[in-house]
C-alpha cells in the first residue's frame, strides 16, 4: 500500500504502524472471541459497547493488511460477533440485544444481553452497521465462511427498521427504551450523526426518504471561529467518526455545495478551530497551546470544584466537551486529535509528538493513549499540579485511531466503503455528487 511521504519525523511508516499497533492492541485483548463483543473500556467487569464492536469489524481488515493479524483469525472473530448478532434476541422484552433490527449501546459481555437499562441506540446501531458493513467489502471471495460474512452483514443491516425510528419532524430520534418508549432527543445540527442519516437512506429494505436528511440539515449552524468559516459541532470526534468509513473528499450534498466546501475540507477547519482555542486558552487552563489540544466527548477527573491558583475550577467526568463553545475545563484527549491525521497533518503530527515525547502519554501504557488527561487538576489543594490521566482506554477511542491513521497512509476503509453500494446509494438520495461517487456512476 502506497504512504504518503513524511511531513514530520511521526509521520515515518514506522512511527504511524507504532501508533496502529498499539491501538489495535485493545481489539486483540479486550474482546470476547465466543461472541465477538468488545468491552467499552478496560474498567472491570464493564459491558460490551456496539459501537467498539463496530469499530473492531472494521479494523481487523487493516490488522490483516498491514500483518497485526491472520486472514483466518480476522475471518473467525469476524464471523463470532455476525453470528451472535444474527441470533441473539430481538424484541421488545427489557433483557433483550435489540429490537426492530437496532442494538442497546451497551451489552453484557458474556451473555450479550442489555444492561443498565441503556438506550436503543440509533447511531450506534450505525457505527455497528458500518462495521458490518466493512468487513463484507473486504471478505470478497468465494469460500463458505467469507460468503457467510456477507450475507450475514447484510441481512443484519437490512432488518433495521429506519422508519419505525423516524420522529415526527422527519429526522431520526436518538434512541428507544422499552419502559418508556422514544428518547425526546432527535438527530439535529450537525455532528456525527452525518453516517447514520446515510446509511438509513441506503437502505434497501427499510429507507427513509431524502427529505429525512433535509429535515436534518436544516438545523445547521454554520459559524465563523477564528476568521474561519465552518459547519460548526463543538466536541471534535463529531467530525471525525461518519468519515471514518466515508470518503467526503470531492463530493457534497446540497448544502456544502451552498458553501464551496465539502465535509472534508468542513473538518480540517474544524480541526484548525480548535488548535487555534487552545493557544488562545481564553479561560487559562494549564498546558493549552499550538502543540496541546483536542477537546472533545471524553473521560475527566470529576465531577469536583476546586479553588486552584485563586481561581475556582469546576470539572466534569464523562460530558460532551467542545471548543470554542461548550464545555470546556481543562481536559484534553490525545486520540481525537490522531483521528484528524487526514484533515490536518502539518498540526496533527506536531501535536501528537508532544503528546507522545514531552508529556509521556502513550508508550508506557499497553494500549497507547488513555482516554484523556488534564494537567491544571489538582487532586488536593495546594498540593504540586501533578495533573490528571484517564484509567482507562476505551474502544471508541482507539478505534478511530487505527482507522484514520490508515486513512492517512493508504485510504483503505474509505477505499473498500466506496465500494458498498448501500453507501453510495445513501449519499446520492442524500444529494451528493462530484468527484469519486461521479467517476462510479460513469463506471457502472
């Protein structure tokens, strides 16, 4: 596979493959090879997250590709969890895995059943389909057991029923309890809702119609950020997790077209917003500049208020963090900014240098990066400002990392997802053309 020449000493194949094989680590260990399910985060006894899962089916073609795993251990573990999904119970009971073709966000590791009363996840069942997905492009030829990836990934994305998950205003609502019925919150304003909304149109079976994807885009916020224009969503992983599988590059629907941009292009200044905050650092919190940024959805050291330096703080734990408006105290989380290699290398690679030789906060942990850090908490007052670290690593996190790195390096999930026809045909209902979906047509 053809890699792009180096920008930055990181930038090196070896240095990427580092960044791949560590991540890929938690794929290998964290994950139950009876069913397939893969733990949401290295906490114990913790739950399977579907949207790890998802992650993890679209890695282990990467794993193969660049010799982190055989073809034969890819296919079997591949085939545990479409199996399991495949058979596992659908229905409207409180202990099921899913119903109307969705999933719960979290599963029991063993058993596969819900657990803490979670949600039924809409795009989370997304991020698992796009896994799904993934590996029936890339298993493509004609033994029993590849044959059986792809007619098992796509019987299982066919049988969501997207309509069944449509509210009232046309877009797609969050998710779905079975004590209480439809979550109040729908998929509105930009963010990474963009991969759902494309999968739901493709649909063959079950689709929504294109005026469902307008309904979403007319809640828009299109923001100006530091003499940068841009479709704005605060947390950065927003627009980074629908382009993990899509390749936005050249193509837009009706409103980038509006805007002489397209998606691509809409993340890197996402992407510049954000390192331009964090040397900004309007509200002064320690370690912030042009080489230490990436706020984003993330683990935190609170929830505390703490008189720190004169200055009363206020920290979260788990919260959607975002720059340059949302929350904000201090936490920073390394992987969402490995996961904008694509859209920005020039200050991706600088940054994650920093974060890898100066603040040490990759290659003494098994798994690469922790969810987050954030040196202006102090775990006591008037103590040293040691700083605070993540204990965790989770799926959701590396996961990207894997992916965009080999983004940045070969295209290869963005090369095999062109290829799924349920894709192409989500984003030509959704209103895009130009560029590679144009060459396709032409080829067809």
């Amino acid at each position: 596979m053809r890699s792009h020449p180096p920008s930055h000493p990181l930038g090196s194949d070896t240095r990427l493959q580092h960044l791949q094989n560590k991540a890929f680590a938690y794929f290998q260990y964290e994950t139950n090879l009876q069913n397939g399910l893969v733990s949401d985060k290295t906490a114990p006894d913790w739950p399977a997250s579907i949207a790890a899962t998802g992650l993890a089916l679209s890695c282990y073609p990467v794993a193969v590709e660049r010799g982190l795993m055989s073809r034969h251990e890819a296919i079997k573990r591949t085939l545990a969890a479409l199996r399991f999904f495949r058979d596992s119970p659908q229905g409207s009971e409180p202990d099921a895995s899913g119903y109307r073709g969705f999933y719960y966000h979290f599963l029991d590791m063993q058993t596969g059943r819900r657990v803490w009363q979670c949600e039924l996840s809409t795009v989370d069942s997304a991020f698992l389909f796009a896994g799904m997905l993934t590996a029936a492009a890339y298993f493509d030829d004609d033994s029993a057991e590849q044959k059986e990836i792809r007619d098992t990934a796509n019987f299982l994305y066919q049988r969501a029923d997207w309509p069944w998950a449509q509210a009232a205003d046309g877009t797609i609502g969050h998710g779905w309890h079975p004590e209480s019925g439809f979550i109040p919150h729908r998929w509105q304003g930009y963010d990474e809702g963009l991969l759902l909304y494309v999968l739901a149109l493709g649909s063959p079976t079950h689709p929504l119609p294109p005026a469902a994807y307008a309904a979403w885009s007319s809640t828009y916020e299109w923001k100006r950020c530091y003499d940068i224009d841009y479709l704005y969503c605060g947390p950065l992983f927003t627009h980074q997790l629908s382009q993990v599988w899509i390749d936005f590059r050249g193509i837009r629907d009706a409103f980038m077209r509006g805007k002489g941009i397209d998606y691509f292009e809409n993340s890197r200044r996402a992407t510049l917003v954000q390192q331009r905050y964090a040397s900004d650092n309007p509200l002064g919190f320690k370690g912030y500049g042009e080489h230490c940024w990436g706020i984003t959805a993330s683990d935190g050291p609170g929830p505390a208020t703490l008189k720190i330096d004169g200055i009363e703080r206020q920290f979260y734990d788990y919260v959607g963090r975002g720059a340059p408006y949302g929350i904000d105290d201090g936490t920073l989380a390394p992987w969402a900014v490995v996961a904008s290699l694509p859209f920005a290398p020039e200050i991706v690679l600088p940054t994650v240098h920093y974060f890898i030789h100066t603040l040490q906060l990759h290659d003494a942990h098994p798994y690469g990066f922790k969810a987050s850090f954030n040196q202006t908490w102090v775990d006591k007052p008037g103590q040293p400002l040691d700083g605070w670290v993540s204990p965790y690593c989770f799926g959701v996190n590396l996961g990207p990392i894997m992916l965009m790195v080999e983004n940045h390096r070969s295209g290869m999930p963005w090369q095999l997802m062109r290829g799924c026809r349920w894709i192409v045909d989500g984003l030509r209902r959704a209103g895009f053309d130009g560029g590679w979906l144009d060459a396709g047509k032409r080829h067809a």
